[in-house]
C-alpha cells in the first residue's frame, strides 16, 4: 500500500438536518457533491441521518467522509432489513470505483509468449501495442478448457468411479457423474472471473518496452503459456480509479453489498461501521492496493448460506488488498475469495460469531481465502478468530499461508460444535502453510482430538484436513494433507509446540517491519507460541469486549480467551 492519503481541503459539507435527519433522500445531493468535488479533496457529511436509496458512487479520487462511524449513518431505508432474504430495492450504498459492473475488455487479450515468472516483474506478450504506464491489468491463465476428468479419493473404503473436474491447480465443484451440489456449467465458470480464468491477479503497469509489459510488483504465481495465458486491459468506463475513500461513518440497509470497490486502485474504507446487509459488507472487485481498516462489521440481515450474508469479499482477480484491525461479528462467513487475493493481506482482525441462523450448532469458515476456484497466495497474520479453513463450496484455493493467529475453536456466542475444528482443509485445498499459530483454548478441549484426516470424519479436532463436507463418506484428499506445511504451532489439547524438525526463529511478522502503530503500548507480536504466554491482547478484540468497537484498546487477559 502506498498508504491513505491525508486530505484536509473540504469541498462540501452536507448537514442532514437539511435532509430531514433521515426522512428526505440526500441521494441526489450527496451525488451532485461528489460530482463537483475536485480531486484530492473531501465532500463532508454532518453527524445526524441521511437516507440513501440510491447509491453513491465515488468515482474519482476524492474522499466520502463523515463526522464519525457513531454520529453520522447512511441509512438504506427500502433495502436489507434484519431477519429477511428479500429487500423492495437491490443495490448497495457506496460504489467506489469505475461503475457497478466494470470487467476487462475481451478484445484486448494478449497471449504471454513465455511463462511468466512467479516473482519476476515482467511478461512478454505476443503485442505490446496498447498497454502503458500506469495502467491496471488483468494477468490469468485457462482452468476450465485445460481442465480433465479427474480420480476422487475413495468413498465407503473403496475406490470411486466418480470423478472431478481439475487441473494441476484448480478444482471445479463440477462431477462425473453430475452430483447434486455440483455448479451449472458453463455459465458457472465465469462467476467471478473471465470465464474459465479463475487463477489470475491485477497487476499496475510500470513501463512497456516492445512486447515486454513491467509491473510496479511482482507476479505472485507462475503464469503458463500451455494454460493460455494472457494478459488484459481495462478501457473507457471500465479503467481503475485511484486514491478514493470512504471514511468515518456508518451504513445500514445495503441490499446487493453495502460498500462496494469495483475497478478501485490505491482506495479505502476506514473507520466505518457497517451493519444490517445483504451480500457483501465490503466487496473488492476488479481492484488493486485497496484498504479496509479500523472498522467494524456486524450483524449481517440475513445470516445463512446462499450469499446473503458475507461480511468482506475479494473477487474479480483483486490483488494486494489490505484488511486490518476490523471487527467482524455476525455474519454467515466472516469472508471468502472468489478467483481473487493474490498478494493480499488479512491482519489482526477480531473474527467471531460467524452462524448459520438456521443452525447455530454449525460451525462456518471463519478466517479464509476461498469460495470459488482460483484464490491464491494470500497472507493471514495476528487474527483471532474459531477457525480458519479453505472451503470446496465452488471450487478450490491454493498456496495461502496462516501465521501467528489465534484460532480458538469455539464461538463466542454459540457453543454448538458441528463440524468443530481450528483449522479445516477442504478437498483440493493445496499447498497451505501453517506457522506460529496458537490453537483451541486452555482447559476446553476435553474430547477433541488432535487430527481428524479420514472417514468416517468424526467430531471436534485440531486439524481436520482433507474433507469434502458434501461427502463425508469420502477419504482425505492426500494432496490437501501431504501438502500443507505446519511448524512451530500450539496447541491446547496436547500442550505441545510442535516443530518440523529442529526449533526455528520465527520472524515478528510476514509483511510488517515495526510494531503497527495501533497497538500502542500493547504487546506485539500478540500471539507467541514459542513463550511462555502463548497470547496477549489483540486491539480489535479488546475494542469489542469493552463494548468501543471505534475506542482505544486497553489489556486484557494475558491468554486472551473468549
């Protein structure tokens, strides 16, 4: 991240008494203020309501700032309301970015002539011709056509004549024979990428030099000429914009998202509050470098599966995103990647009470980097959270890393412990590294066990790797388990740090050079397995338990336990 820009010029200020404090649309004024508002400025809201039927749209590099996340609400008064699937009026409150629907144009697909090399900063394309500096790309590669009919492990003890649609990296919620959960194809491989494409990032253009395109980062994975490979452009309405926010207020009632980022490059979210919605609290689509920081999420509408109620979201090949010291309370999946994340950063989040409203025994995904197939390479650091796990719901992740984060393996609020574990592999879930984790809690694990990696899978675990929930006949993905890295974790049922060989330093953190200046005099790294305190106090935490989610955090508990 280059950082959130400090912008102290007001262009406007909106009161909303002048709006009837909630009972007349400010749509239209909020939109015209933004209109007018020239870069690298901030249109103002007063405290007080201001209902937004309509949405927003940031779409150049100012900032939406209001009076505070507790005194100024922008409130959907015709969209999600608590306890319903159905709204009168589907759209979110704020678009940031280029317009609701952005995508890459087709038409400007150029084939990679070599493989582009995971941590090289550049491709060579069969024609150079239209790329340039500055510009944000689309990089991917072919899942679907290069895909074949692969063997599933066995069912009941015995071999299988069912098999999966997959590559070398990407596995489709597609079988042969077609099961029930199976997704419709083909429309389905085009969900949340271009169709077929789903391991791909975004990649900002440094230089071009004849047919050979330079980024400002590296690449993140291997990119194969045998997969197709191509390089693509965003043009006219569809290009990113840069350096837009939304800061310092609350949303309610957002009925297809609350804040979305479509096509957003260097933008943010910060210091929101953002409850009461249906899909996506936060969506990151089609962006690179956005940031979501210092905010809480809660209380979703309507928290069961089907997409009603994600709190953050990463799709479209968003790259390089950054979510940070959020609270995310109350909804049906803390957060999910859909052919997105490469390069993202998920740390010291408070992740909690994630429900299904119809099964609260069950236990969901809390930390994640998956959802559909494609999401790669992402960082999860310094979380709390009852568990992290990589799901096959529509497909597989790959290559995501977990470090220092405190996985408890219970909920805060419910104790029902239906598919209890504080870390989950689903099948095709490959190449996960676990390192420095602190797992369960203290004197509550009585009849968990340690590893549960076959069927018939049986009940509350450390690890539970290699199971396909839609078959629980179905024996352990060996890749999945043979496959993830674990070193230097704890956990509380066997009281044993447990090592991958002999005894290591641990760095501080992945992506971090200094202690984060929001966790004060607070002790950091928070989560140490190798010490005598295996945890001390998380700020996003300690902010919700003392009922401040937008205060300062103070000590808690050394151990730190729900």
């Amino acid at each position: 991240m280059r950082g959130i820009p400090v912008r102290n010029t007001i262009c406007a200020s909106l009161n909303a008494s002048t709006y009837g404090n909630g009972t007349t649309d400010a749509s239209g004024a909020i939109q015209t203020a933004i209109n007018n508002c020239p870069a690298n400025q901030v249109v103002k809201l007063s405290p007080g309501f201001f209902k937004v039927n309509s949405f927003v749209h940031v779409w150049k590099g100012i900032t939406l700032r209001g009076s505070g996340p507790t005194q100024t609400t922008l409130q959907k008064t015709n969209g999600a309301t608590a306890g319903s699937s159905q709204t009168p009026d589907a759209q979110p409150i704020v678009i940031v970015g280029a317009n609701r629907w952005p995508a890459p144009d087709n038409t400007t697909a150029r084939n990679l002539t070599t493989d582009g090399v995971k941590g090289a900063y550049s491709v060579k394309v069969s024609s150079g011709a239209g790329f340039a500096a500055g510009q944000f790309v689309l990089l991917d590669e072919d899942h679907y056509n290069t895909a074949t009919w692969t063997t599933l492990p066995a069912r009941n003890g015995v071999p299988t004549s069912v098999r999966i649609w997959a590559t070398d990296r990407a596995v489709w919620n597609r079988h042969s024979p077609a099961a029930p959960e199976d997704d419709p194809f083909p429309q389905a491989n085009g969900w949340f990428s271009r169709p077929g494409r789903p391991v791909a990032e975004i990649k900002e253009v440094a230089s071009v030099n004849g047919n050979t395109v330079k980024f400002t980062t590296p690449l993140h994975i291997r990119y194969r000429a045998s997969k197709g490979a191509q390089l693509t452009r965003y043009t006219g309405s569809n290009v990113q914009v840069k350096y837009a926010g939304v800061e310092d207020l609350a949303v309610a009632g957002g009925s297809d998202g609350a804040i979305r980022f479509e096509a957003a490059a260097y933008s943010w979210a910060r210091n929101v509050d953002n409850a009461t919605w249906l899909g996506d609290a936060f969506a990151v689509n089609d962006s690179f470098r956005v940031e979501i920081r210092d905010s809480y999420v809660h209380d979703a509408a309507f928290p069961n599966p089907g997409g009603f109620a994600f709190a953050l979201s990463l799709a479209q090949g968003s790259s390089e995103v950054l979510i940070e010291n959020n609270i995310v309370m109350q909804a049906n999946k803390m957060m999910v990647a859909r052919s997105a994340g490469a390069g993202s950063v998920v740390g010291y989040n408070y992740m909690d009470d994630g429900v299904i409203a119809d099964n609260e025994d069950w236990q969901e995904v809390g930390l994640s980097g998956s959802h559909m197939v494609g999401s790669h390479h992402m960082l999860f650091e310094g979380n709390e959270s009852f568990n992290y796990d990589s799901d096959d719901t529509h497909g597989n992740a790959i290559y995501q890393t977990v470090f220092r984060n405190r996985l408890t393996g219970f909920r805060r609020t419910y104790p029902g412990l239906g598919n209890a574990r504080t870390v989950g592999l689903m099948y095709g879930s490959w190449w996960h590294s676990f390192l420095g984790n602190v797992l369960g809690v203290p004197g509550a694990m009585q009849g968990w066990v340690y590893q549960d990696s076959n069927a018939p899978w049986g009940g509350p675990a450390i690890w539970k790797l290699g199971y396909a929930p839609s078959h629980w006949e179905q024996d352990a993905d060996a890749t999945a388990v043979g496959s993830a890295l674990r070193d230097g974790n704890f956990d509380y049922l066997t009281n044993i740090l447990r090592w991958n060989g002999a005894p290591k330093t641990l760095p501080a953190s992945f992506y971090l050079t200094a202690k984060p200046a929001f966790f004060g005099a607070l002790t950091w790294p928070w989560v140490t397995p190798e010490g005598t305190t295996k945890s001390f106090t998380l700020p996003a935490k300690s902010r919700f338990v003392s009922g401040n989610p937008f205060g300062a955090p103070s000590e808690l508990e050394p151990l730190n336990e729900p």
